[in-house]
C-alpha cells in the first residue's frame, strides 16, 4: 500500500494546467504518475488518445455478475495565478497544520487520490472482492472537458455495461457534515449583440430621429423578470421539476439563515421568486442572467455620441427537467418578438449543458426501477458518511454546474453518488489551494465502506 499524502505530493509536484500549451510536460507528468500508481496497485492501464488530452481507463475486471464501479475524476488544474498570492509555490506541495497545500489539492488530485487509496487498500485486504472497478480519469475538467462526450460516445459500447459512478468533485459545508450532490443545474449561454445605424452618430446632428441600441437592449433586457424576480419568458418555468418535501427538510437542516447570508452577500434585500427561501432558488430554481453588458463610450469624461452598437452577455442556469435547446428557442423567439423593430439584432450562441438530477432510494419520489446496485451504493454511502464523519450526510441538489455528470447519464445512461469532499476554505481555484488531510483519511475510510458495501450488497439482478 502506497502512502496517500506522499503520494498526493507527487501528483500535485506535476503542473497539470490544461488551460494552457507551456504546461504540456506537467500534464505528461500527471498523466504517467497516476497511471502508473494504478498500473501498480493491478490495473490495467490504457491511455485512450482525444484531440486534446488523453484520458486515463484503468480497469480491474471481473465475471458479469460481480456488479461495476466506474470512479471519475481528473488530473487537470486551474492555473496557479496569481503567483505572487501563494504562501508557498503553487506546484511545491507543502503540508501546514493538517492541510496540504499546493494547485490541484482539493480539485481534484487529493478527492481523486482519496478514492486510488481507498481501492488499495480494500483489494488488499480483500484481493478476492466481487466487484469489478473502472478509473476513468480525463484532463480537460477544468476547461470544460471538450473531448469527453465524444470519449463517452466512443466507449460508451463497454462503459454503460457499469452500473453506477462513483466521484468526488463537489463541496460539503463542513468536515462533520458530508454532502451527496443529488443534482446540478445545467447552462445556457449566449451574446446578443443590437445594432441601430451603420456607425457611430453625432447627438446633435441626428439625435431625436433614431432608437439609441443601448435604450432597445437595456429595454428588451429589463423586460426579462418580472417583479417578483422570476423569469419573464413564456414556458421558461414549464419543465422545472417539482421541489420534494424531503428535499426542502434537507436544505433546512444545512443550518444557514437567510440574514447571514444576506449581510454575506451585501446586499440591501433578496430578489427572490415567491415561495422560495434563497437556498431553495440557487438549487431548484432557474435563473437568467446579465454577465456583461457594454456600447458606447466607455472612457473619461463625455463625448456625445449616439453608438452604433450594444451587447450583452447573457447566462441562464437550468434545471431538471429543462433542456438547453428548448430554453434556447424559448429565449431566443421571445427576444425576437420584443425587440423593437427600429434596430437590428444578432444572437450567438454560446456553450451549454444539461441539468442533471438523482434521487437517492427510500424516498418518497425515488424512481421506479432504480438500479440496486446504484440503490446499494447510496445506502452503502449513508451508512459509511454516519459512521466515519459522524453525521449523516445531507442529499442536495446545488446551484452549480457540472456538464460531464449529465452527459454521463446521457451517453451510458448511468447515475452518480458524489460525495463532497472540499471544504469552503479549501480555495479552489484560487491562491493557497489546500486539502484537508483529516478529511482525506475520512474520504479513504468512506470509500473503501462504500465499495466493500456495493461488492457485498449489491449483486446485480
Ligand atoms: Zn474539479
């Protein structure tokens, strides 16, 4: 058995910054170092070619009826800047107190290597386990993972014979209290750009015979919500999913109050839809919004000019049932129609991706014909995250999105357990990114009782 916390100073020491072509070598290095780990703890280890970076499959194989685990995560990393903010170098991993700093710490290399660890030590105790274990591990989560879905498509033949995913790259609220992400909101993006004349104008020469593009796009953008902060588009709301009682008892119970986060957020006084607690909107609400807007003179002092052009950027997130494309149409018909007719528009499109929801079983809307082996692993789950960190875990859905967990369901028709396991002071993404190795030798501890529970309790039917 290999020693995780070294083994996680290792991994980190290979800047794997995916964003950007001069860290080819530490993504090389990522790559060869966790394949390796697993090479060695009796993997068979593939490296699959995309057109960008290449994705890991390791695989321990086993009869059909042993049921099948596939772990997701990703050797990728934010950049580290800026520099000059880190304690200590961002790619010289350096343990202070019971945290391990260093890029990648808590996203994803140490959740990842949580899970390696937590394998490795089960199958040696256990070298006869029946269950069968795939890593899929891919280098591009932090940009947006562009070659996955075709991965998935490519493989799908042998993937979707496994029967559930098991990852950790989302966040719990606190070291005693464990989230299982049940689901995430998708997204929609997209630039409308509105042009009135072919350029720049003078006010005083022809102001008072033409529509200024930035009144039409600040009018068309103010007709988007009403005032009671839902989204005025027709149909928007038509596919959102019904909020369980069960649900609205969790999120009660993350122990938050509104006013702390209202004087978190500085803001005077929420813009909330009726019926809905702030926490309940970021999770099972959809939203449209403003990430930038822009059009004529930007700099000092004045200048009378009536601009030819306005833009803005705008963003919804979703949520289960909706789907990108019909939140597209939806949005784009209705700019259209209100629009006034004295200007011109243009609309492009941005990325998107789709929400994703899961219901863990024995509750009151858990799917008929839910897999038991996925309904053994969230059992499996409850019971470890009681045990090991003491409380049992809370089931939420969160406001943030994760595209690959939906195309995972979408291409090999598969379900996720992802149990949270960085923190709010963790920093992802940002300067003095750390791990905290309390949770870590939990995470382990989990991990092994949720595998050792799917092996035993979860023959396939
Ligand atoms: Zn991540």
């Amino acid at each position: 058995m290999f020693d995780p916390i070294s083994a996680l100073k290792d991994f980190i020491r290979h800047p794997s910054v995916s964003a950007d072509p001069a860290f080819r070598e530490g993504m090389h290095g990522a790559r060869d170092f966790i394949a390796g780990l697993l090479g060695r703890i009796g993997f068979a280890v593939e490296i699959v070619p995309t057109p960008l970076h290449p994705v890991i499959l390791a695989e321990r194989t086993g009869p059909a009826e042993w049921p099948h685990v596939i772990i997701y995560g990703h050797y990728d990393v934010q950049p580290a800047d800026p520099l000059n903010l880190w304690t200590t170098p961002a790619f010289l991993p350096e343990v202070r107190g019971d945290r391990l700093y260093g890029r990648g710490a808590a996203d994803n290399k140490g959740p990842l290597l949580t899970h390696v660890a937590a394998v490795a030590r089960l199958l040696e105790r256990r070298p006869d386990l029946p269950l069968r274990i795939t890593f899929m591990i891919e280098g591009e989560e932090e940009i947006g993972s562009p070659s996955f879905p075709g991965f998935l498509a490519a493989h799908a033949e042998r993937l979707r014979k496994a029967d559930f995913v098991l990852l950790s790259d989302t966040g719990s609220p606190r070291e005693d209290q464990i989230v299982i992400t049940c689901g995430l909101r998708g997204l929609v993006l997209f630039d409308l750009e509105v042009t009135g004349a072919r350029t720049d104008l003078h006010s005083g020469l022809h102001g008072g015979v033409l529509r200024n593009p930035i009144q039409a796009l600040a009018e068309l953008c103010a007709s988007l919500h009403d005032a009671d902060g839902r989204v005025n588009v027709p149909g928007f709301y038509d596919d959102v999913l019904d909020v369980h009682a069960w649900e609205r008892e969790q999120l009660a119970r993350f122990g938050q109050s509104a006013e702390e986060y209202r004087a978190f957020l500085g803001i005077p006084a929420f813009y909330t839809a009726k019926g809905f607690t702030p926490f309940e909107a970021t999770r099972f609400l959809p939203t449209l919004e403003f990430n930038g807007i822009g059009g004529g003179y930007q700099g000092e002092g004045t200048k009378t000019v009536i601009p030819s052009k306005a833009f803005a950027k705008i963003s919804c997130r979703l949520v289960a049932n909706q789907t990108p494309e019909k939140i597209r149409a939806l949005l784009y018909e209705t700019i259209a129609q209100r629009m006034p007719k004295d200007v011109t528009f243009r609309l492009v499109d941005q990325h998107s991706g789709q929400p994703y929801v899961v219901v863990p079983p024995d509750r009151s809307n858990t799917p008929a014909g839910q897999s038991p082996v996925l309904a053994s692993a969230f059992r499996a789950a409850d019971a470890a995250i009681t045990e090991v960190f003491g409380r049992a875990p809370l089931y939420l859905r969160e406001g943030g999105s994760v595209p690959i967990i939906a195309d995972i369901k979408r291409v090999l028709g598969l379900d996720s357990v992802m149990m949270g396991l960085f923190l709010p002071e963790d920093n992802l993404h940002a300067p003095d990114e750390s791990f905290n190795l309390n949770v870590m030798r939990k995470g382990m501890a989990a991990s092994e009782r949720i595998l050792e529970g799917v092996a035993v309790g979860g023959r396939r039917s």
